[in-house]
C-alpha cells in the first residue's frame, strides 16, 4: 500500500490496475445477475401455477 | 345524527389530512407487501437491498468507532479491526450502489411517475461522496492529512472554503459522523417508502415473447 499502484495507459485513456479490477469484477456481477436464474421457493412456485 | 358526523368531517384537521394523505398514497398493504410481481424474481433486484444491508454495517461499525475514539481505531487490534470494517463496508455500498444505479437505468426505472425516486437515488449518491471524502479526512492519520492538504485548494478556489476548511479536524469530523449519516438515513427511508408507494415498475414492454 506504500507503493503507487501499476497504470495502463491506452490513447488518452489512463487507469490504474486497482480501479480496473473494480470496474471489470463490477460489470462481470452485473451480467452475472442478468444471467444467474434467480432461484424460487418451490412453495410459492406451486402456488403461483 | 349522520348531519353531525357530516358537519364533522368539514372541520379542517392537520391529523385528518395527514391520514388521508398517506392512506391514499401508502396504504399498509403497500407499505408492507408479502407478494411481489413475478418479474421481481431476478438477481438485478437484489442490489438495492445488498446496499441497505451494506448500509447497515456501515453504520454499526461507525458508530463503534465514534464511541471508542480515534486513539482506540488505530492502536488496539480490535479497534483497527472495526476500522477496516466500516472502510470496506464503506467499498460494498458503493460498489452496490452502482450496480443497483446501472439496474435502474437500463430498466429505465423512472417510469411512470417513478422520476422522484430516481431523483432522490441521485441525490443519495452526492451525499455519499461527500460523506466518503469527510470519511477519508477524519482518519487522523498522514494519508487524511494528505488529502486535506490537496483538496483544499480546489475546495477554496470553488468558493467552498467559506463555509468548510478540510483541515479542520473537528468540522470535518463532526460533518461526516453526525449530519451526513442523519440525511442519509432519512434519503434513504424515503427512497425506500417511495418505492413502495408505486411498487415495483413494469418491464418495458417488448416485441418478442413474454411481452
Ligand atoms: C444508499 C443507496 C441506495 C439504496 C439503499 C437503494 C435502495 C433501493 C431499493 C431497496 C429499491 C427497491 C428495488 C430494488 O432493490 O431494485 C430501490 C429502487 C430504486 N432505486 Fe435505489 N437505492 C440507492 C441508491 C439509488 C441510486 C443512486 C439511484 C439512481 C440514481 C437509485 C434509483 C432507484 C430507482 C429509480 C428505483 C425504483 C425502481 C422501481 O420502482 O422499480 N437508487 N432502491
């Protein structure tokens, strides 16, 4: 933590590998959560149909 | 006798008319529904209530470290322990706060009157900034003192230094544990009792099956 952090600099984009990791594990949970089947309780499944 | 109760009801009430006006926008079934629509069923629902429950944690831990004091938070091994508790607590909320913010915009959740609940969502999140930046800065420790010294200037050359000097432990300190948390708290209770008023948006209705 006492070191800077490594950057990747492409064209005028400049961003470092920490906030990167973030942002790439944050759009990854967010197509998870589209993808993910969403479990149901079998309860209220058989109730419902 | 029905003419007294009907005179009686001309009568202007403040307590009658705070109970009509929230009956008719949130009545208690709403307030507290056990059923929700089956398009509820998805994961992309869940992160406004994993940024409550961040929320949550945020607030427990911050208030063990306001009680115990800064000596107790960097020398004590459980007081560093609650420290990097509320820090990454702090990480979650925001991370599920946009998670949850890019949910409602790509399902387009201002719709149909919902534009109040989107508005206030954004005004939680200016609130939040500021109150992760009075965060940073009631740290008492050289990283706080870093970032004070940096951002004063930008701060003063906005005109913000008349009202907040970022080096002022105490002004800082007392901004970022007791106003910010109270208008975050109601924010986010009124954002929560706004969504419940309307319910839960519809889908945006599509061509393809299940429309
Ligand atoms: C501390 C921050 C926040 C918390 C705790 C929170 C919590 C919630 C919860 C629990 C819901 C119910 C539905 C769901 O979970 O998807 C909701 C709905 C909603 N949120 Fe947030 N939210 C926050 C910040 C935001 C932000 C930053 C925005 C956008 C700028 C936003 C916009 C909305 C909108 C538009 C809805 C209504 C969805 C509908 O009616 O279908 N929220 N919020």
């Amino acid at each position: 933590m006492d070191s800077p952090a490594g950057y990747i600099n492409w064209a005028f984009i400049s961003i470092s590998v920490p906030n990167l990791i973030v942002i790439g594990g944050m759009v990854l949970v967010f197509a998870l959560a589209l993808i993910l089947p969403f479990p149901h309780s079998t309860s209220t499944k058989s109730s419902k149909r | 006798m029905s003419e007294s109760i009907g005179t009686e009801a001309e009568v202007p009430s403040w307590t009658r008319a705070t109970r009509d006006f929230i009956g008719k926008r949130l009545p208690l079934a709403h307030f507290l529904p056990d059923r929700q629509p089956a398009y509820v069923g998805s994961w992309v629902y869940v992160f406004g209530v994993a940024t409550i429950a961040s929320l949550a944690w945020v607030m427990l831990s911050g208030v063990i470290l306001a009680f115990f004091g800064p000596q107790w938070w960097h020398v004590t091994g459980l007081g560093r322990f609650v420290n990097s508790v509320h820090f990454w607590s702090v990480q979650a909320l925001f991370i599920f706060m946009v998670l949850h913010l890019w949910g409602q915009y790509f399902m387009a959740s201002w719709r149909d009157g919902r534009a109040p609940t989107w508005m206030v969502g954004v005004v939680i999140w200016l609130v939040m900034i500021v109150t992760a930046f009075t965060g940073y800065l009631s740290q008492q420790n050289f990283d706080s003192q870093w970032i004070g010294v940096n951002a004063k200037d930008a701060i003063n050359s906005s005109g913000g230094g008349a009202f907040f000097n970022v080096l002022n432990f105490g002004q800082m300190y007392g901004i970022h544990v007791m106003l910010l948390p109270i208008g975050i708290t109601v924010l986010v209770i009124l954002h929560i009792v706004q969504v419940r008023a309307k319910g839960v948006v519809r889908p945006i209705e599509g061509k393809g099956r299940g429309a």
